[in-house]
C-alpha cells in the first residue's frame, strides 16, 4: 500500500507549476532549434530566433517563458491501491499547491483565472481552480501531468462532428488557416479522434502531453492508420506557408500529435488544440517516499543562437512624426525607444464606455502607441516583469472607436488583425505592430521604467507607462491597410508548393 501525504502532493504540484513556467521541455526547444536552422523567411527566422534567446533566459533566469502563465490543466493517474494521509478532496490539495505556486515571491505567475466568467469576471487572484482531470487505474502509483495552458492558443481550439464518410485531413487543413495566428506558431496540433464530443476533446489535450517526436516517425516510418495521418498532416499543414508567427515560412508546427477511441457508428468527431511556442508541461509520480523529484535540465542543453537586428530602423517614439509612421511598410523590422502605453482587453472596454458618456480618458493617446500586454509583477530588481503581447484581434472591435477619438498613431500586440481593425488602420492612416508572442522576458528587458497611470483596479489589466529601448517589432499592417498576415502565408505556400529555393530578400 502507498500513502501519499498531503504536503508530499502539494508540493509537488506547486514545484511542478514553477518549474515549467521557466523550462520549456527540451524536446520542444530543440524542434524549435531544427526549425529555425531550416527556415528561410527571414521574418519566421527572426521571430523563431526571439523565442530561443528568450527560453534560454528564462531557464537562467527563473522567469516566466510568457506573461501568460496559463490556465493550469492537471491529469491525474491514481493507483487503486493508493491511500490518503488527509481528509480534504484532491481538488482541494492540488489547487493549494496552484495557489503557493502563482503567489511564490520569488517568481511570481500572472493570475489570470476569472471566477463567474458569464458575469462580473472577477480574478481570483491566485490562478485557482485548476482544470483536472482523473483517470483510476491498477496499482499503488500516483501519476500526474502538469500543464500551463496560455489563452491565446486555448482560444484556437477546434471541434467539429464530421460525418464518418468525411476526411480528417480535408478538416485540419481547411479549419487550421481560419486560427490566424493568434496561437503563437510554431507549436504543436493535438489531434482527438473519436469517442464523444467532450472525448475528443480530452484526446486532443492529453495529447499535447506527449514528446516531440515527428523527426524519429519520419525515419522510422508509420506502423498504423493514426501515425500516417500524424505524417500526412505534419506535412500538409506546414505547406500552408502560414510560418511562426503567422508571419510566413516553411515551420508552421514542429508535431502533430494524435490520440483516438472508440466511436458510434453514426460519428465521427474530430476535436483540434493547439499548443503555442510557450508550451509548458511536464509529468511526475509520486510512490510515499516523498515530494517529486524533477529533473533540472543543464542549460548547456540550450541551443545559443544569435539575433542579428542591426538592419532594424530604430524609432524614437517621443519625436515619432506621423509622415515616419506612414512610411512604415509591412515585413520590416523597428527598435522602438521611448514611451508606450499598454492596455487591453479591459481597459479598452472601459476606455470605450467612457468616451460612449462624452468623458475625458484618464490618458493623452494623441500621438502616441499602445502596447496590448497584461505584465507579470516585477521580482526584486527588475522594473517588469515578462511583457510579451496579447492577441490582438480581441481588441479589434474597440479600434475604430479608439482611432477615431483619440488620436493614437498606433497598436503592438500579437497575432493579426481582423478586416475590421484594418479597415480602421487604413481610414486612420495608422499602424499595427506585432510583437513576438513567447518571447516575454526578452521584451520585458527592453522596459527601462514601468509605471502604472490609469485603472489600477485592473491588476494586470491596467493602463501603464513604459518607457522602452530598442524594444523589437515587425510592422504587420502598414498606413495602407497592407498585413503581412495575408501577403506573407500566400508568397511562403506558392514557394513550397513549387520547390523553389527562397528569395532570401523577401
């Protein structure tokens, strides 16, 4: 018989929660490395190049991959032989060892969880509940698998009740393009086949558990009908041209994970989720002989790659003029050095019903950038804590009435815009910006001062002032209304589909 004490698990989960927050899984960064070796956009190549220094920080640093330190999704394997040294549910243990996780001063996780998410949405402060999951099976082990799942690409899942006569493959390829790319390529496609509707949607998840493993497959070749398609798809979605960061290239994903079950013979359902360049999982069990043990991977173990950006033009955003901002063009690469205000999804909202009531806005936008962001709190030194964007087409419904009545020059976040927001820009004569997404901590070391001016209520959500240095951005929709979200994907999948070598210059 196993006993599992309550400290043994609690501490597990929240060493867990810690540990993956600043270690991506070494199989996924070394995907990554292979991908960025092969690219040719420049574009995805840069951006690909942000995500590796930026990981190989964060392991040294102990530091957030990404502000977004996700919604935590705990799969739970419990031996029936296993016993209990507490009285209180799992549920109750697990979401304790959350709660000192995403509160340890030493390296502190954005909450980002809302409770009452048809109403008031009020955070909870501590990232609490978890989602878990549990699975009671043979033995006297206690199994479990932590993960960190960010919003953006949780928001990109899929789920769709085929006919048994239709094709998966024809699915994937058509229902992958309309995710954009807010999800934050290159990453991985977890896959669930079968079952019911909520099956497979547990299939798709736990499969993104699994290790990065396509190249192996690839030389080995398929055993079965599920490893055909995991290749087929690998292929066939990476010949989108869709590229890391939506930005164009040859690596949209670096696996295709599958797991399948049993369905009625009526059925056939297919559920899709991604997972974004800030994958964070990882697994331990524990036998009564105490707290997990996670192995801590050598940092040497980090590809060290180099990120030229000497050819970026570097913008003053204090004595920006409107005739520079319209000559930005999309593709092109900007250091940005002065003041920048963020805000985002709720302090657009309010900043609209208050401009609705003919109120003054408790800040100036008129010339001036927003950054779409919700910061990690700052730890001993540092001004900042890891500021990557948020996706951006969740503040597309705000921008008209923003362009319109403020003055603002332009927008940073991820991802790409919608017809709306670029309709706006165009009419506007303003710029869209994009910042890498799973590059946080790299972009937090570009913000030399960090204050907060408007809306302090909203935590993470509030309005602040940074002022940055050569803080690195692609402009992604120019004056003209021009993004390289639609141009970039079309040029990279008539090059692979014609085999032709790239025109490194485009």
């Amino acid at each position: 018989m196993t006993l599992i004490r309550r400290d043994d698990l609690l501490q597990s989960v929240a060493d867990a929660l810690q540990f993956i927050s600043y270690y991506h899984p070494l199989d996924f960064i070394q995907a990554v490395h292979r991908a960025w070796q092969m690219e040719e956009s420049p574009a995805a190549r840069d951006a690909m190049a942000q995500i590796l220094i930026n990981s190989r920080m964060c392991a040294m640093g102990h530091r957030p991959i990404c502000q977004d330190t996700g919604i935590v999704t705990v799969f739970v394997t419990i031996g029936m032989e296993v016993r209990w040294d507490f009285k209180e549910s799992l549920d109750e243990v697990i979401n304790e060892g959350v709660r000192q996780a995403y509160l340890n001063p030493d390296n502190v996780l954005r909450a980002s969880i809302l409770r009452d998410p048809a109403g008031a949405r009020q955070n909870t402060r501590d990232n609490t509940p978890a989602v878990i999951h549990y699975r009671v099976v043979p033995g006297d082990q206690l199994d479990i698998t932590v993960a960190a799942k960010g919003g953006g690409s949780e928001n990109k899942s899929k789920m769709a009740m085929l006919n048994p006569s239709d094709s998966i493959v024809d699915w994937v390829l058509k229902t992958v393009p309309t995710m954009g790319a807010g999800w934050c390529p290159p990453g991985m496609l977890g896959i669930g086949i079968g079952g019911t509707a909520e099956k497979a949607m547990l299939l798709a998840k736990e499969s993104l558990m699994d290790p990065v493993d396509i190249q192996q497959l690839q030389q080995r070749g398929p055993a079965n009908r599920i490893e055909e398609l995991r290749l087929e798809l690998y292929s066939k979605v990476n010949a989108l041209g869709i590229g890391a960061q939506g930005l164009g290239g040859l690596t949209t994903v670096v696996d295709v994970k599958i797991r399948d079950y049993p369905t009625h013979a009526a059925s056939l359902p297919v559920a899709l989720i991604p997972n974004c360049a800030a994958t964070r999982h990882v697994h331990f069990h524990l036998d009564g002989h105490g707290p997990a043990l996670l192995q801590v991977p050598r940092i040497e173990d980090w590809p060290e790659v180099s990120w030229d950006n000497q050819e970026a033009r570097r913008v003053n955003l204090d004595t920006i003029t409107l005739a520079e901002v319209r000559s930005f063009k999309t593709g092109e690469t900007l250091l940005l050095t002065g003041t920048l205000l963020t805000g985002r999804d709720a302090a657009h909202k309010r900043m609209v019903d208050m401009l609705a009531r003919q109120e003054a806005l408790p800040v100036d936008l008129q010339g001036k950038f927003i950054y779409y962001v919700g910061p990690v709190d700052p730890v001993r030194n540092e001004v900042v804590g890891p500021a990557g964007p948020t996706t951006a087409t969740r503040m597309d419904k705000f921008t008209e009435t923003i362009l319109a009545n403020t003055g603002l020059w332009g927008m940073i976040g991820k991802s790409e815009r919608g017809p709306e927001a670029i309709e706006a820009i165009r009419k506007h004569q303003a710029v869209y910006l994009m910042a890498v997404g799973g590059a946080a901590y790299l972009v937090s070391k570009a913000v030399r001062q960090a204050r907060v001016v408007a809306f302090a209520d909203l935590g993470m959500e509030a309005i602040y002032e940074f002022m940055v240095e050569d803080m690195p951005v692609t402009v992604a929709v120019d004056a003209q209304g021009v993004s390289v979200h639609h141009t970039a994907p079309l040029i990279w999948r008539e090059k692979i589909a014609q085999h032709v070598p790239a025109d490194k210059s485009t």
